[in-house]
C-alpha cells in the first residue's frame, strides 16, 4: 500500500461490530462485574449478604446459559437490562439489608469494582 499523503499513519478501517454482538458484548461484561460483586458479598460473612450472593449467583448462571445457548439479540437485550438495573438498585437492596452499614458499604464496593451503581439504568 502506498502512503504518499504526508503522514505515517496508514488508514486502517475498523470492522463494524454486528448489532448481534453488541448484547453480548456487554452483558459478557456486566457478568465479570457481577463475578467480583459475588465475591465482595462472600467476604462481609453476613448471612443476609450471603442470602443476597445465592440471588445473584443464579441470576449469573441464568446470563450465563442463556449465552451458551446463543440466546437472541432481543432476549439478550432483555438480560442486560435487567442486569444494569440490578446494579442500579444494589445501593437500594444493601441499605434494606443493614440499614446502618448498608450506605457504607454500598459505597466501598463501588470503589473496590471500580463502578458507581447509579450510572447503570
């Protein structure tokens, strides 16, 4: 290929991401956030938090089955929503839980996931 403009920069085009993946793509993601949030659970040693962690390891497992069996963009669609909102309302669910600590503790998660809760919707 033959670069006779005046830069170095060859011009790569990037492949367009199918519409089919992009559901995929991010409930892949929002999955490996919710590995870590799992783990945070199971490090409090509370009962009530461990109650939570059985929740949302089966709400995991169902993104996860639904993904290896090719779920469609539709449904795919559906799980991320209601995965991103799940996170939204985590905050919520911790301060019913234990409302002195819940607060708090909402707050040192999303340091240690590196999230802020309220941004997903």
């Amino acid at each position: 290929m033959n670069n006779t403009d005046s830069n170095n920069v060859l011009p790569f085009k990037r492949a367009a991401k199918p519409a089919s993946a992009s559901a995929a793509y991010e409930l892949r993601e929002l999955l490996v956030t919710y590995d870590h949030l799992i783990a945070l659970l199971r490090e409090t040693y509370d009962e009530g938090l461990d109650n939570l962690a059985d929740g949302v390891v089966g709400s995991v497992v169902r993104c996860r089955e639904a993904l290896a069996n090719e779920i469609d963009e539709p449904g795919c669609q559906k799980l991320v929503t209601e995965m991103r909102a799940g996170l939204h309302e985590f905050p919520r669910i911790l301060r019913s839980l234990l409302p002195g600590l819940g607060p708090r503790l909402g707050e040192s998660m999303e340091r240690k996931l590196g999230i802020q809760f309220s941004k997903y919707e």
